[in-house]
C-alpha cells in the first residue's frame, strides 16, 4: 500500500492511508466531533490567552498548506463513506509554559468506531533506541539535530483527505467551519510508518553519491532525531551538510543543531554559542535531551533527569510510606535506554516483585519489611543526578581505534552451571534452556566463555545489592574490571573441570513396556474387538504369573475396564513420554501435579496422573462433587491416534449414527480430546452406513 500510494510532488512527497480495508465505509462523526468543538469552546472561553494561541496555530497551518478549508463544491463531491472529523484539542505541559501543541485526535469513537480503528499501523521500521545511541557514543565528535514537524511533512493525497475534517471557528459565536488536513497528523496510527517509509525512500535515492550520510538516516534517526558521531571534524561537517542537504531534498528541514565541536557547527551554519535548556533542574546545568538522556555538549557528558510528577516528589521528600501504585510510578519514571541505572532500577523492579508476592492492593501502603527497602531505595535516587558519564566510549575515538577493540559481555549466573550447558548438547535439556544454548551456539564459540569471580564481575553489581550501587565515574560498573587491562594469561582462570549438570535436563523416560508392543493397533477394525484382545491378553499374562488364581470363562467387567485402562495408558505414553514422567515423578513426591514444558500441548489442560498412571484433567468442573470422577477428571487423548479413532467409531455406532453433537457430548463425559468435533465429522464422512442414508445430492438427481 505504501509503495502504491506514495509518490513525490516536487521537493515532497504525498501518500494514502493505510486503510485496513479497500472498500471502508465509516459512520456519520459530525456530531461528536462538533460536541468536542464545544468542550473546546469553552476551555478558550475560561482562558482567552489560549484560544489566541489556538488561532494563531490554525491560521500557519492554513499558510503553511498544512490545512485548508473546505469549499461546498469539495465537501459536497467527497465520497461519504470516506468522511471523518477528527476532533481537535489542545495539549499544554507544565513544564513548557505557554506552548500549546494541536492534536487530532483519531482514537475518538463515533457508533463505535474511530478512524484508528479502520488504519493499519503499518511496518516497523524503526531503528531500535539502542543501536542509535551506541552509534552516538562511537566517535569524539558527535551532532545531533531533528526534524522540524516530521508527519506534516508528508502529504496525504487528494481522496484521503475528506478522512482528515476537523471543526474550527474563528471566534467565540462564529460560525463553525469545516477544514481538511492536507498533511499526516500527529495521532493516526499510520503516521509513523508512513513518515519513515517516505524518510527511508527518499535516502535511498541518494545512496550512491551519498554513501555515509545515507547510513547515518537509515541507521542513525530514530523518528525525527538524528544523532551520529565522527572521527573527524571534517568528516562530521561533510556527512552532517549531506543529512541535511537529503533531508532538504524530501521536503525534511534538520534543525535544532547541536555539536560538542565549534567548528562543525559554525561550518553548518549554526551558532557557537547553543541556547540550551535547562532540563534537569536538579543540578542546574545546561543540557539537551536527547533520546531519553540528557547531554551536556560542553563537557561531552551524559546524565541524567531525575525530575518526577510532583505526587512522587512529594512522597520522597516527606518520608511518606507510599502505596504499590506510587512505588510502581515511581520505579517506571526513570527511563534509561542502555541500562546504565541498572544497579539501581532492577531493585527497584523487586520491591515491586515483593509486593506482588506479599499481595498488597495498588492502594494498600507497604509492609515495613517493603518500607524499610524503599527508603534505603528512594536515598539513591539524589546521587543520580550527579552521575555522568562520558558521551564517547573511548575519548578521543576515531575510526582506528576500533580496529582491535573488543566486546565483553559480563553475566550473573551460576559460573558452573551455564558452563556446562553451553559446553553440553542442548538437545539434553528443556526447550527454555535448549534454544538459548543453541542461539549461543550459533553466533559465539564455546572457547570464548570464561569464568569471572563475584568479585569482579561488573554484572553482579547489577543484581547483588550488598551496600548499594556505586554510582561513581571510576566504578567497576562503567569501566568494567581491571584485569581486562592486563595481558590475557593474567586474566581470571576456573581451576578443575567442567562436570555435567542436570539443571532443567529433559526427563528420562523408560516404558515398561516393550519397544514392539503386544498389540498392533492397525490391526483391528472396531474398538469392541481392540478391548476384547486386550482383555484376554492381559487375563494370559495373570494366569502364568498367577495360576492358583486362574481365570477363565467371559470376560468380566472389571476385566475390561482394566484393558481400556491399559489402552489409554500406552496410547498416552506414546503420544506424550516428556510430559507423562515429569507428572509421574510429581506425582511420586506427593505435589499432586507437576509443571510440564510451555509448548507441551498439555500445559493448558492442567494435567496430572491419578493412582493408575494415567493422565487426566483438572478443571473447574473438578470442583463438582455431584458429578462422576471421570467427568470430572477425564481422560486425556491424542487425537490422531489409531486407537482414539477406533474409540470415536464406537461411540458413533452405539449412539446409532446420531446427531454429531450427542456423540461430542457423550465422549466429553470422560475423555478430553482436542479438536474432538473435527474428529467425529471426519468419523461421519467415512461411515459408510452414514453414506447410504445420507446420499449427496448429486447421486439422488441422477436419472435411473
């Protein structure tokens, strides 16, 4: 759809929306949008100053071509199924005084639908957080800038746009008037996509006489922001003039220039001197944010802001036992993209972690034990704000001084035990354990795995609270630990072998029961016959084990019910082994049922093995004592076994070829098979009975 509608017009570009349907037809919003209008009304009624800025903003659109009003004849020849009105609103921050943001807000519903609802939210093509800043933090000269108004940017095309009304009068008793956005809007769910597809294609057309300055958009934005980093000042002032001579070329315009390096930003044009903002109030420096964290382009230094709402400084300041909801909002106000707080967050996360266990209430104040961590947590947070953190990994860095760099990844695990994994066939362990080895295995050698002890190992700063984290510039946490400055020999060294552990192994699984079984299960033909062979079989096996109790004559109904128990048995243990000894050894250690493996297809079913070695199901019928044991613990089956088949056979046949859903009824009276309707249909399309009383159609019209 994006490469279908998107086109360029001169400098910019214009595309659709992402529409989730070809034909859409939406209902009649005018009345809500016009209801919204009048909210708005009187909320510049209450504050004039507000609806000036409002009018302001709506006449730039109007001469920026961002909107326009619409003409009778345009209104009147729009498809009406096509027709939204956007409500639109006014967003104000505290901490920007006087600056109002429009909004159009396409979450709103009319008859229970709103215009996000019919959009697709398009690819993902955003580079991840991350890998932006890790760019960032490469090279000694870094520059930062972002797009002025992104989605604006891009145009919508003409049979779109009756999808993008909105309400506005100039004044308090004007009439209302109805205006069109001509451009993507802030809000519909399909802006981003469409904003980075158009970004990206317009790169992409300059990839061969502007290599690098194509990398650094595809690689280096993350929505609007732009930020990179050089070895050089005259590769920073080429690549960065190339950005922004792309960015021009698609209708983008970079602003907002920020350098650690004066001449970069005197060659592009901007001033030496940046008006930065204040933005971390708590040490009262001038800084910009960028991507989440804030950079004092001065001392080329990252920090970070520990400004919160005012509920949550107000519940640290005055030693108030806070409730799980505040604990909660406090710990997720802290964003921090590289984790470089993690010493400190990831406490944080286990009171919360504490909480949940103890089952407080989200407005239920904490216990002492909570309260007692809480306050020795919350003391931190002051020595955040003073924490920084060099923006370049190697200052001076250039692009030589990767050449023979290396990464090393520090863990908190068992040494031993996830030494022996990585070192083991991961076949020999559950699934969760398997496919993390075998992704190892697959991007890294196993030489390459060392031990470390606790006591230099960075990662267990993160997860060994001890006296607290240390937050300072020479921590073993930023700067990793000393041996790695040392020749190789000299760094740590695990004594003695690596023995096999059996942490999360897959069960071992034996069947009493030989390889080649007794019974050949396509051998019969009905499951009366299958029974009836069982039975006899087994009453062989009692008889030479047992001759004084010899047995002989009919069968006896206890002897039966003992083969069907002994053909759910093998029927089960050859559908599902892991799962049968893993609850077999629960149910040895009397713990009633045991955890089996996530993508077994029994985790649902909440299976456990009763007296006899077979599994059953737990559910809420179980609860019912009035009912039958095995109704309320049935028998669970596969499905697509022989012997399963023949059983839904029989229960068709003795219910004389009934309705469909009598058989279903009846068989869920004692057994649990998944996809049990499809299995009788196809038991039914097979009958041959059933195809002599129910002839199709097609034969009965055939002349005699």
């Amino acid at each position: 759809m994006l490469e279908k509608t998107t086109k360029r017009i001169g400098r910019h570009y214009e595309t659709g929306l992402l529409w989730t349907e070809e034909e859409i037809e939406l209902p009649d919003s005018y009345g809500m949008a016009l209801q919204r209008h009048q909210c708005l009304q009187r909320r510049m009624d209450r504050n004039p100053a507000l609806r000036e800025n409002i009018s302001r903003q709506i006449k730039e659109y109007v001469e920026k071509g961002y909107a326009h009003r619409g003409t009778p004849a345009e209104l009147e020849n729009a498809n009406p199924r096509k027709a939204w009105f956007l409500p639109l609103g006014a967003v104000t921050n505290p901490n920007k005084p006087g600056k109002v943001r429009l909004i159009w807000d396409a979450a709103a519903k009319a008859s229970g639908v709103s215009l996000n609802s019919v959009l697709l939210k398009g690819p993902d093509q955003l580079t991840l957080l991350p890998a932006v800043l890790f760019r960032f933090r490469l090279y000694y000269i870094a520059v930062s800038a972002d797009i002025e108004q992104m989605f604006h940017q891009l145009g919508i095309i003409q049979d779109d746009k009756n999808s993008l009304r909105f309400l506005w009068s100039d004044t308090a008793d004007g009439p209302v008037q109805i205006y069109l956005m001509d451009v993507a809007t802030f809000g519909a769910t399909c802006s981003p996509a469409s904003a980075q597809y158009v970004k990206n294609v317009n790169a992409q057309e300059h990839v061969k006489q502007y290599p690098r300055a194509v990398e650094g958009i595809l690689k280096s934005h993350y929505v609007d922001d732009y930020l990179d980093s050089f070895g050089t000042e005259t590769q920073a002032v080429k690549v960065s003039a190339e950005v922004r001579l792309i960015h021009h070329n698609g209708g983008f315009h970079l602003r907002n220039w920020r350098s650690n390096n004066e001449r970069v930003l005197t060659e592009l044009g901007e001033p030496a001197v940046i008006d930065s903002k204040n933005l971390n109030l708590d040490c009262g420096e001038q800084v910009d944010r960028v991507l989440g964290m804030l950079w004092t382009s001065s001392s080329d230094e990252l920090s970070f802001s520990t400004r919160m709402s005012d509920e949550v400084t107000n519940l640290l300041h005055h030693d108030t036992r806070p409730t799980k909801r505040q604990v909660l909002r406090c710990v997720m106000s802290l964003f921090d993209p590289l984790g470089l707080l993690a010493p400190f967050i990831i406490h944080g996360k286990v009171l919360i972690q504490e909480l949940w266990r103890a089952g407080t209430q989200w407005d239920e104040t904490v216990s002492d034990e909570v309260f007692e961590n809480w306050n020795r947590w919350t003391r931190m947070i002051e020595f955040i704000s003073t924490l920084r953190i060099p923006r370049c990994y190697f200052p001076p860095a250039t692009e030589d001084t990767y050449e023979d760099a290396q990464l090393h990844v520090f863990v908190d695990a068992n040494s031993s035990t996830a030494r022996s994994w990585i070192r083991s066939d991961p076949r020999r362990y559950k699934p969760f354990v398997a496919h993390r080895v075998g992704e190892i295995l697959e991007i890294t050698d196993v030489s390459e795995w060392r031990w470390v002890p606790s006591k230099l190992n960075p990662a267990d700063e993160a997860t060994k609270w001890g006296r607290g984290p240390y937050f300072h510039s020479d921590s073993q946490w930023f700067n990793g630990p000393d041996f790695l400055r040392l020749p190789e020999e000299k760094w740590p060294q695990m004594t003695g072998t690596v023995e096999v552990t059996t942490e999360d192994a897959r069960p071992s699984v034996l069947f009493h029961f030989a390889m080649e079984p007794v019974l050949d299960f396509e051998r019969f033909s009905t499951w009366k016959r299958m029974l009836r062979t069982t039975a006899y079989v087994l009453r062989f096996f009692f008889n030479i084990s047992k001759p004084e109790q010899k047995r002989c004559g009919s069968l006896t109904q206890a002897e039966l019910l003992d083969a069907e128990r002994t053909i759910m048995k093998l029927v089960q243990r050859e559908s599902y082994p892991d799962e049968t000894a893993v609850l077999e050894q629960r149910y040895s250690q009397q713990k009633g049922h045991g955890s089996i493996d996530r993508n077994s297809k029994l985790y649902q079913l909440m299976s456990a093995v009763d007296e006899n070695g077979l599994l059953r199901q737990q559910s809420r019928v179980a609860a019912a004592k009035e009912l039958e044991f095995n109704a309320r613990f049935p028998f669970i089956l596969p499905p697509k076994h022989r012997a399963v088949r023949l059983l839904v056979e029989d229960y068709h046949r003795r219910y004389r070829h009934a309705n469909n859903e009598t058989v279903v009824n009846e068989l869920r009276q004692r057994f649990t098979i998944s996809s049990l309707r499809q299995l009788v249909k196809s038991v039914v399309y097979k009958c041959q009975l059933c195809k002599i009383r129910n002839p199709p159609m097609a034969a009965l019209s055939r002349p005699a």
